[in-house]
C-alpha cells in the first residue's frame, strides 16, 4: 500500500511539474473569449487597392474571434485579412505559434512582423480541415514576402514581433469563414 502510494504521488508530481513546464514555456497573443476587446484588430481588404472583396472579424456568441466575408478578384483584387498589432513581444527562445482555430477546408496564410512598420511580412500557408484543431507554425519556416513576392532575406529569425495577420487569396473568388480561439507562442 505504501509502495502504491508512494508512486502515485512520484507520478502525480511528475505530470504536474511537465504541465507547469508547459504553461511556463507558453506564452499568449491572444485568448478570445465573450470579454475579449478587439478593437486593436483591423480588416484590411483589396480595396485599398480598387478591389471589392469585403470581410469583417467580430466575436460569435461563444467568444471565439470570426473573421468571414467574401473574396473576389474583380478590380484585380482576390484578397481579405484581418491583422493584430500590439507592443513588441520577446519570443526570444520561442519557436512555435500554435493556433486553435476551425477552419472551412481552405488555405490561408498566418503572417507576422517584427516590427509593425515593416513593409514586408513572414508568411507561411496553412490548410484547415473543416473541424476546430490546433495548427503549429515553426517561426524559421516564416519567408519573407511583399505583395506575393518571395524577398531575397532569409526566413524569420527576430527577437521580438509586433504583428500578426490572416489573410486568404486563393486567386478565385469564394466565401470563406475561420473562427479563431486562441493563439499562442512556445
């Protein structure tokens, strides 16, 4: 009986101190709820170019973040995000953006700056299943791009980041719709 013990409780601390490892070593962009303020968060279309796409972000009534709308490549347009900007953020010795998000089966891309001013983001494509899931981004896959043009710079590999963004242009038009739960760093 001791011995049973005595190893549940070797167990439990074992399981408490990686779940503690874990929390320590995450850190969060943003963690929407009903309460969430997201006025810091901006929809940027292709008509600032004379495109007609048109998309909002909002809260749903389960407090995950909706970012929805319709893209359309008329006016040479084809595009929709919705970017965060907020103070620097240290993510040295972080490596990961995991995001828990539902998706609707199509591609996009998650884009972050180092520094808000940049005129060239990282970007990388994610493709989404249809059902909530977490999506892991390794930063240093991050590419630098402009307009959709890949930059001669080498992939991300800063100190500290001050935007993040979503953004579909799959080149056809389409409706689409992301609910977005959390997004986090580790």
């Amino acid at each position: 009986m001791k011995n049973n013990i005595l190893g549940l409780s070797v167990l439990f601390s074992i399981v408490i101190g990686a779940c503690s490892l874990t929390s320590e070593n995450m850190s969060s962009i943003f963690n929407f709820s009903q309460s969430s303020k997201i006025n810091n968060w901006k929809v940027v279309n292709d008509d600032v170019m004379g495109g007609i796409s048109s998309a909002s972000f909002e809260l749903n009534r389960d407090g995950d973040a909706e970012f929805k709308g319709t893209v359309s490549t008329a006016n040479n347009g084809g595009f929709a995000s919705v970017r965060y900007r907020f103070m620097a953020k240290d993510i040295t010795e972080k490596k990961t953006i995991s995001i828990r998000l539902r998706g609707d089966s199509k591609p996009y891309q998650f884009r972050v700056k180092s520094k808000a001013t940049d005129y060239y983001s990282y970007i990388t494509t994610f493709s989404t299943l249809g059902d909530w899931e977490t999506i892991h981004i390794n930063l240093k896959d991050l590419y630098p791009s402009f307009r959709g043009n890949k930059l001669n710079k080498e992939n991300f590999n800063e100190s500290s980041i001050e935007e993040i963004s979503f953004l579909i242009a799959n080149k056809k038009n389409e409706s689409f719709k992301l609910l977005i739960d959390k997004i986090e760093i580790n």
